[in-house]
C-alpha cells in the first residue's frame, strides 16, 4: 500500500514541479521573444513616420538614428500596387521582396521567412496620398510605406534560448523526479510510522483483551454445564468474570482516553488549584491499599503548593503512580510521596522500595502496552497504559515526567509541573 502511495505522491509532485518548470520557462521565452521584436518594431514604425514628401521627393523629418539602421529599409506602394524602393535596390532581389511583402495586412507587424531569411513587416497607409513622387516611370501617388527589417539576430537568440529551456527542461525533468521521489519517501516517514504505531496499538489492544475474553468465555462455558448449581457453588467462577470484566472495562477506558486525546477531543480545564489537597486526597484513598498490601505511604508536603492545573487530570495523574507504586513493590516496602514548591513550578516525586526498573526498561516505560516483565504485569492487572496517559497529562499541563533508579533500590518518579502555565 505505501509502495503505491509512494508512487503517486511522487507522480504528483513531478507534475506539479514539471508544470511549473514549463509555466516560467514559457513566460521567459515570450517575454524575451517580446523585448526583441518590440524593440525592433518601435524602429520601424518610428522610421516610417520620419519620411514625408517635399517637393516630390521623399526626405525624413529629422536625422533620427532610427533612420541609420541598416537593417530596416523602406518600401512605397503606390495607387496601382506596385512597390518600389526610396534608396537603389538591387532589382535582382525585387521579385523576394514582393513576395515578401505580398498580403500584408495595414498596421499590422507580420514576420516572414525567405530564403533561411526572417523578416519583419510594416505596412502602414501614407498620411497624404495626394502627394506625388516623381520616379524614372513619371508621377505617381504614394499610398503606403512598408518597412522590412530582417531580425535573424533576434530568431538566432530566440532559438539558442528555446534550447537552453528545452535542455534545461529535460535535466530539470531528471532533477525534478528524483527530488520528488526523495519528498515523497520524507513526507511518508510519519506517515508510515503513524501507521505502524496504529497497528500496533490495534495488535496490543486485541492481545491485551483477547486474555479476559478468554477468561470470561471458558468461566461463562463452565457454569452452562452445570445448571443445577447455585450461586454459592460458581462463586469462583463468578468472580474470574467479574474480575476480567473489570479489567476489560479498565482497560477500554484508557484506550478511550487515549484514542480522545490523539484527536485532541480532550480540553484541559485549568483553574487554580491546591496542589497539597488533591495530593492528601488521593493518599488517603491509598493508605489503606497500601496497608492491606503490607506497605507503608508516607506523605512530605510543603505549605504554599497552588498553581494552575486541572484538578480532575491532577488526581488521575497520581492515582496512576501510586497504584503504579503498590503492584510493584513486594512487602514489606515504603512509599513516599513528596511534593514542593521550587522556583516557578512544583515538583512532585514518588518513590517505592520495590525492585526498581530494569535499565533497559527505563526509556519505553511511558511507551503504550510496554511492560518489562508481561506476566507479572498481567498476574497484577496492569495494562501497560496507565503511564502512557500519566505522561500525557503532564505534557498538557506543559511540565515533564521522568523515573530513575534509586540507588538504595526502588524508583522514583518525578513531574514538574509549572505554577502559571500560559497557552
């Protein structure tokens, strides 16, 4: 599927970068095409306007140095068609200057090829027809003057810069494919690597519902066997299901949760809040646990701990760590809870005596369904989730999350979250 995107994304992009390529070579060609013809045009309508007729011979109003181009000459058509020259012309070159000039339409600049020749036409009508010229075949009345300028320097030019384009176009086309290839295997990158996060994620979750559907079904077909029996004698049975379905629906939870905050469907409602508080609550709400796990919670809080969070986010983030804390850490062990004001943030760690986490565990701790030890994960109902979302509430709260090892045994969490967090 990625080979074939790939391949249409960089056919795109090729197009797209061909298209522009030939838009700005075509607008190069027809403005240069443009500079050189009107400059030449502007000579040749500027020649004929200096000519007029004194005394019956045609002489220029002024010695413009449009008159001295060597290149342009003048033509006069007179009342019967026929066309002569103003200067002496070689008359064996009359019969391609006819058919040069045959057709041409009145003010109208028209280019022309003879003989490997290009020229460039004007005809336009004399101001004062009446006007006689007096020639070696007597009177006659001058009706239009023609100007014919040959521009085969300006062709010449045209034609090397339609092949620099061309040869530019087809070197280009080579440059354009493989830097659109490149583009599009980069643009790809997070794309596949979203992909294959998605598909793990969708493998892990299956995997990771699939044991307490399994567990449910075979504890569901067991009690179908014996419809005789009470309540009392499937009491066991009752209670694998009950169990799985409270895992299952644990773990749906966070999946929910963190499904909504990869579509940013989650807002953090940020208030000011008292840090100290919602830290005693939720101790108070494990002390107990801990007790019953034969494990000791003890609690260091400082006085002034208010800052900007959302309360809710707050509590979940430390039910996470210290639940966290009591399934991995074997009786009898501590636990300890700090929190502190420092500079402009609050700091809050907590610690456990338990086996600490291996050290090649350390950097995928807070990665989705990562767990270091499975089967001791899922003998405690963990779901490998629960530090994927303490990190995320952390990074919503702007602060930073990270664990260590501590050197007397256990680990240590420790956020930082910040007092005043702008947004």
């Amino acid at each position: 599927m990625f080979k074939r995107t790939l391949r249409r994304l960089s056919a795109m992009n090729s197009i797209v970068f061909l298209l522009i390529f030939v838009f700005f070579g075509t607008v190069i060609y027809g403005f240069v095409s443009y500079r050189f013809f009107d400059k030449v045009d502007e000579a040749m309508f500027l020649k004929i306007k200096n000519y007029s007729i004194v005394n019956g011979k045609m002489v220029p109003y002024s010695r413009s140095r449009f008159l001295f181009d060597p290149r342009i000459f003048i033509l006069i058509r007179d009342d019967w068609g026929q066309v002569s020259t103003i200067f002496p012309y070689d008359q064996d070159n009359m019969e391609n200057l006819l058919e040069l000039i045959a057709e041409v339409q009145p003010y109208q600049f028209q280019t022309r090829t003879i003989e490997n020749h290009t020229y460039r036409i004007l005809d336009i009508p004399y101001r004062n027809p009446d006007n006689i010229l007096d020639t070696e075949r007597g009177p006659i009345v001058v009706r239009g003057l023609i100007a014919v300028s040959i521009v085969d320097s300006e062709v010449a030019s045209l034609r090397d810069l339609l092949i620099v384009i061309a040869s530019g176009l087809v070197i280009g086309m080579i440059i354009i494919v493989f830097a659109s290839y490149n583009l599009a295997r980069r643009s790809m990158i997070p794309i596949q690597a979203s992909w294959e996060k998605q598909q793990q994620f969708v493998a892990d979750a299956s995997h990771e519902l699939r044991t307490p559907l399994a567990v449910v079904t075979s504890n569901a077909e067991l009690i179908l066997r014996h419809p005789a029996h009470s309540v009392e004698e499937e009491s066991i049975r009752v209670t694998n299901i009950i169990r799985e379905v409270r895992r299952m629906t644990k773990l749906v939870s966070n999946l929910l949760t963190l499904a909504r905050s990869d579509a940013n469907q989650i807002e953090i409602k940020l208030d000011l809040v008292n840090g100290k508080e919602v830290i005693e609550t939720v101790t108070e709400l494990f002390i107990p646990l801990a007790e019953m796990e034969g494990l000791t919670l003890q609690v260091n809080l400082g006085e002034q701990l208010e800052l900007m969070a959302d309360k809710e986010r707050l509590h979940q983030l430390l039910v996470i760590l210290l639940d966290n804390a009591i399934k991995y850490t074997p009786p009898p062990g501590q636990l300890l809870i700090t929190g502190s004001k420092q500079g402009g943030c609050m700091v809050i760690t907590v610690e456990d005596s338990g086996p600490g986490i291996p050290t090649k565990d350390l950097p995928h701790v807070f990665d989705r369904f990562y767990r270091g030890d499975k089967a001791r994960s899922r003998e405690k109902g963990g779901t490998g989730l629960g530090l994927s979302i303490a990190k995320w509430i952390v990074d919503q709260h702007g602060g930073k999350i990270d664990v260590v090892n501590k050197s007397g045994g256990g680990a240590k969490f420790s956020i930082v979250l910040p007092v005043k967090i702008n947004k």
